[in-house]
C-alpha cells in the first residue's frame, strides 16, 4: 500500500502505540498489505493500521438528523405521512437542519419556541437581531428562519382583492391583517374601489419605523385617479398594539378627506390594524 497524507499508527505486542514507525518497518515509503478489519494475538511481531483522523471526526456530527432514530427525523416523517402531521418544532428543525453540542435541531427548535412563548405569531414579529440573540442561532440560520416567516406572511396577503367587494371595516381588517399584524414598523396602505364598493387595487403608500410614517397626500390621490377609483380607504399599522389613533392619524385622515372630496372621490374609511384588534375611523363615526 503506498504511503499517502494519511497517519499511521503502529501497535506493538504490549499494546502500546507509538508514532513514527519503529525502525523494523521499511523505510521506503511502502507498507505491507494488510485488513481494514484484524485483531492482535499475543506474539505478534506488530502490524499497522491506517487510519484517516480527519474523516474520523466527521463521521459523526453530534445533531445531525442522519444520526437519530428513524421515528424521530422530520424530513422521514413529511415522506411517510405527510407534512401536515409534523409539530412545529419539527417544522422548525427542517429549517434549522442541524442542531448544536448536545442538542439536536428539534430541542433546538423547542428552545427557539420557547423563546417566543411557544406562539408562531410572536417568533413572526423577531427580527434578525432577536434571533441572533438565541443560543445556537447562527446568521444562517436566522436568515432561515426570516424568509420562511416572510413567505407566510405573503402567501397569506396573496389574495385575489380584486374580486373582494368590501362591505364593512371587518373586511378591511381581514385583507390587511396578514400583511400588516406583526410588523414591527408601521406602513400605510392604499385601497381603491369602484362604485360598487370592489376592489381595484392596493398600494403601500410609505414605510417607516416603529412610531409613524410620512404620507404625502398627493401620492395617495394620484394612484386612485389613475386607477379610476371612485372611492379609497386607507390602513395602517400599530407596532405597539395599541389600536387608538393618534392625533397624528386624526390629522392625515381630515386632511385626506378634503383633500379627496376636491376631486369627487370619496374617502370611505381610515382602518388601524394592531395586533388581533382594529380600530375604524368610519365606525366610530369619525368619518361623515
């Protein structure tokens, strides 16, 4: 067997192992054949076993899932019964795909929903820096972790608006909601219709931080003529969860009115989503 980069280690009759070769062995870069697999008798003038120590140690990486009971992979479970029947620490753990030292990426994923009181919703509203805090959450994991979020919320906002007739603030709240309920800034939103109270379309007007956005009127009235809208309402967002408009929103909405009625387009409602709650501008008679 030639001599490679791999180390050889030589056991003697009395068991002891010793590096580099005793000088009975050849000194020409050649071994003898010899097994993978022997054992030792006593009187055994000594033998030599290659062995590779970098592959060694990756043989096995402690949390990888290849390494568990087959009834406890997630990935084995989604193909024999469907993925619909996974928990969410599961679910978690395929995102996750490994865990760490002595905790594989299902604990780890328990650990990560615990973080967040057990509730999806709430591991919804972390941000990178939040999950970065995790013991055992890298970047890339973090990332992970974000994008899955993100495409929920979106596939959740996917809805065909345009066939959605609105016929009161609860529908507002319900087309809103899954874009808007566990961001942690604020955004302001568009809602055009037609005469028969359908939807023609939806704008996000500006984004800001946690305690407001800039809105520009004329932006808001110039996406409704051009989508010949006969009527709008406008949502936003609460971070902190508190439903209550603001003097702030009180202002932007008497001023939109007036703005809106100059040009024969009416201003049917403000809506301000926060959290599982809303509050309505129309409702509460604010808006005649």
């Amino acid at each position: 067997m030639a001599a490679s980069s791999e180390t050889a280690f030589f056991i003697s009759p009395d068991s002891r192992i010793s590096y580099p070769p005793p000088a009975e062995f050849p000194s020409n870069g050649t071994f003898p054949e010899i097994p993978l697999k022997f054992c030792f008798t006593a009187g055994d003038a000594g033998c030599a076993r290659h062995i590779n120590p970098k592959k060694s140690m990756n043989s096995y990486r402690p949390g990888a899932m290849k390494t568990w009971a087959v009834e406890e992979r997630p990935r084995e479970k989604v193909m024999a019964n469907g993925i619909q029947f996974l928990s969410d620490s599961e679910l978690l753990a395929i995102l996750l795909g490994s865990g760490i030292r002595n905790m594989t990426a299902v604990e780890l994923a328990r650990h990560l929903l615990r973080s967040a009181g057990n509730n999806l919703h709430e591991l919804g509203r972390q941000s990178l820096s939040d999950l970065l805090k995790i013991r055992g959450v890298g970047p890339a994991k973090a990332i992970t972790i974000l994008a899955a979020m993100e495409l929920g919320r979106r596939r959740a906002g996917m809805q065909q608006v345009e066939r959605i007739t609105v016929k009161s603030s609860r529908t507002v709240y319900d087309l809103f909601h899954p874009l808007l309920g566990d961001l942690d800034h604020e955004e302001f939103w568009l809602l055009m219709l037609n005469r028969a109270n359908r939807v023609l379309g939806r704008y996000k007007v500006s984004q800001g931080g946690l305690a407001g956005t800039v809105i520009d009127t004329r932006i808001i009235l110039k996406k409704a003529l051009d989508h010949l809208a006969s009527s709008i309402i406008v949502c936003h967002n609460h971070p902190s969860g508190n439903k209550q408009p603001s003097d702030a929103d009180a202002q932007i909405t008497e001023k939109l009115k007036k703005a809106a009625d100059m040009i024969e387009i009416k201003l049917l409602d403000h809506v301000i989503i926060a959290d599982k709650s809303y509050f309505s501008f129309a409702d509460e008679g604010l808006i005649l």
